[in-house]
C-alpha cells in the first residue's frame, strides 16, 4: 500500500476512478499520440498546446494526490477538522462518527464499514482491504454505481 493516497476520511485515493482509470489512460493516450507525432502537430491545433501540455502533466505525473499529500479540497471540513485534531484518519478520533461524515456516507456506502474495520482491527487490516480491493480493479465509482442502482431499484417497488 502506497501510504501517500490514505486519506483523512478513510478512503484510499488508489480505488478513485480518477487514480486507477483515468491516470493510466492518460499515459497510454499520450504515448501514442507521441508515437503518431502529435507532439509537432498539436501547436498547430486550436488550444493543442494547452491540451498537449495538460496530458502530458497527467502522464508524468498523475492527476492528483490524497489530501493528507496536500492534493483534494483545502477547505474540506472533515481535513481541517482532522489537522485541528493532529489525526492521521478520522476513524481513530474519539468523535468520529461526527456530522461531518453525513454526506461521506451518503456518497460512499462502504466507507462507514470501512473505517469500523480501522478502529477495532488497525491499519493493517483496513490497507489489506483496500489492495484487494486495488487489485480486482474496484473504484469508489463502481461502489456508488452500485449503491445508485440499489437506490433506483429500491423507489421503483
């Protein structure tokens, strides 16, 4: 596990769709319009320099990082409220759950599990959770698609 992509919620930025789909589409798009010599045609196209410039930002260095990296929103509440604490994740404060998680949850159905699964069997145990879950290739957007369906399904009994 890359520590770098913990995050101060609970989620694991490596299984964001944005980490694990876009990144690496970015860094095969790019080595192939490199390959067809866009890197000399894309000046001569309407914003192709801006766009050149912006993937190639993105195949050499990924989109983000986690916010505990200094990447995300910096006015997130649940992070301001987690550096005010000097937390490394939420899940190990003495107030968590707090209302600051009500959207969280909403918004990410597993995470409440999840960091249940921090506070009574450690990092250890949660990290292992999140590599398997890296390794079947799950992203947070797999999970609210889901979570949407069963919602969807659900209104329409």
């Amino acid at each position: 596990m890359d520590k770098r992509y913990i995050t101060y919620c609970g989620l694991y930025c490596q299984n964001c769709p944005v980490k694990a789909k876009i990144d690496p589409a970015a860094k095969i798009l790019y080595d192939e319009m490199k390959k067809g010599g866009f890197e000399q045609v894309m000046p001569m196209m309407p914003g192709g320099e801006g766009f050149w410039s912006f993937l190639k930002n993105m195949a050499e260095h990924g989109t983000c990082i986690s916010c505990q990296e200094g990447g995300g929103n910096p006015q997130c509440a649940v992070r301001i409220c987690a550096k005010e604490k000097n937390v490394e994740m939420c899940a190990l404060c003495e107030s968590y759950p707090c209302d600051k998680f009500t959207k969280y949850f909403e918004g990410y159905t597993m995470l409440k599990e999840d960091n249940l699964l921090l506070r009574e069997q450690g990092i250890e145990a949660w990290s292992k959770l999140q590599d398997e879950r890296r390794a079947r290739g799950f992203t947070y957007a797999d999970e609210k698609e889901k979570g949407d369906t069963e919602v969807r399904s659900q209104s329409n009994l």
